[in-house]
C-alpha cells in the first residue's frame, strides 16, 4: 500500500565572521572564508495517520557550494549533500551506508505530535 506524505524542507544559515590578525586596527579588513553552519528542518507528515508524523534536525558545514538533494523513493527518501547520503525509511528510521558520511551530516530525530 502506497501513503501519501508530505516533506517540507526549512533551511537557516549562520555566518561567522574572522578577520586576519594583521588587520587589527585597520579600517578596512580582509574577510577570511570559514565554513557556513548550514541547519535544514525537515517536516514528515502523513494526513492518514498523525501519529506517523516525524521531523529531522539536519546539521552540517557548508564548503563552498553545497548541492542538498531530496528524492523519494520506495522506502522513504534519500537526502544527498555534496555526494553525501543519508536515506530515511519510514517507520524505521534513518540509515547510512557510508559511517564517512554520518560524521558529515549531524541528524536528530523527533516524533512530531498534534
């Protein structure tokens, strides 16, 4: 049997900013590139069945450009971030097939209730 979900995707960005030491007291500074603290919000809901609802806390360090991919599919979905996958099953959870790629990605999951 086939169910219906519907997966909202929330994105916020935190920027830090480092300035070179030798800059210090100069007015214009040299900005130097550090990482993005890139956190996605992702909301699972089923209109069927609400106890079935989950959200994903997604967490990682953005480099450049970064390429955040969700796809369906059988299972569930497959999250890819710069070629690295983590794929949700529902009604089992989060699986990775790298151990490489769950130090990338931080994910916390929650039960979502209405």
């Amino acid at each position: 049997v086939k169910m219906p979900y519907c997966v909202k995707v929330q994105e916020s960005r935190n920027y830090n900013a480092k300035f070179d030491i030798a800059d210090i007291g100069k007015i214009d500074k040299d900005r130097i590139g550090t990482p993005v603290k890139v956190s996605k919000l992702i909301t699972v809901t089923n209109n069927s069945n609400p106890r079935d609802n989950r959200i994903i806390a997604l967490k990682y360090d953005k480099q450049g450009a970064d390429t955040f991919k969700l796809v369906s599919n059988e299972k569930g979905f497959t999250i890819n971030v710069d070629n690295r996958i983590m794929e949700y099953i529902m009604g089992k959870g989060i699986y990775f097939a790298n151990i490489a790629d769950r130090d990338f990605l931080m994910v916390d999951e929650f039960d979502s209730i209405e």
